[in-house]
C-alpha cells in the first residue's frame, strides 16, 4: 500500500512540471478517469490487464500526462 502511494505521488509531482498549475493537473485528471471509467482505450502503451481495474486510472491518467499523450487523446474525444 505504501508503495502505490509513493508511487502515485513521484507521477504526481513529475505531471506538475508538464502542467504548471495544480488546478488544471486536478480538472485534467479527473476529465481523463471518467473518460476512461467508460471505456476509452489507455493513450499510451501499457499492458491492458494491469490497467483494467478502476483503482489504476489515477496512475494511468498520470503517466499519460506525463507522457504527453493527454492532448492526442482530448482531440479524439473532441471530435
């Protein structure tokens, strides 16, 4: 348990030097689990097992923001 918070915590403060502002790493985040929650497919390449279960879209929206992936996936949603 503790090293998923850990975890969790180092992916949050290396997607704060990709966004710059708390506020819209938050909005970000929580945009991206639900859409996520309803079945859209992960931005970046990870092994789909690990990522099925709902406690892991927090970790998995992180390394996408980190990634850079987040705009590529706004886009298609958008459109």
């Amino acid at each position: 348990m503790t090293m998923i918070i850990s975890e969790t915590l180092e992916l949050s403060k290396q997607a704060m030097k990709v966004v710059d502002s708390r506020y819209l790493l938050c909005i970000l985040l929580s945009q991206r689990i639900h859409q996520l929650e309803k079945g859209a497919p992960p931005a970046i390449d990870v092994d789909p097992d690990e990522y099925s279960d709902p406690k892991m879209f927090l970790k998995l929206a992180l390394m996408e923001i980190i990634e850079g992936n987040m705009e590529e996936q706004a886009t298609i949603e958008s459109a």
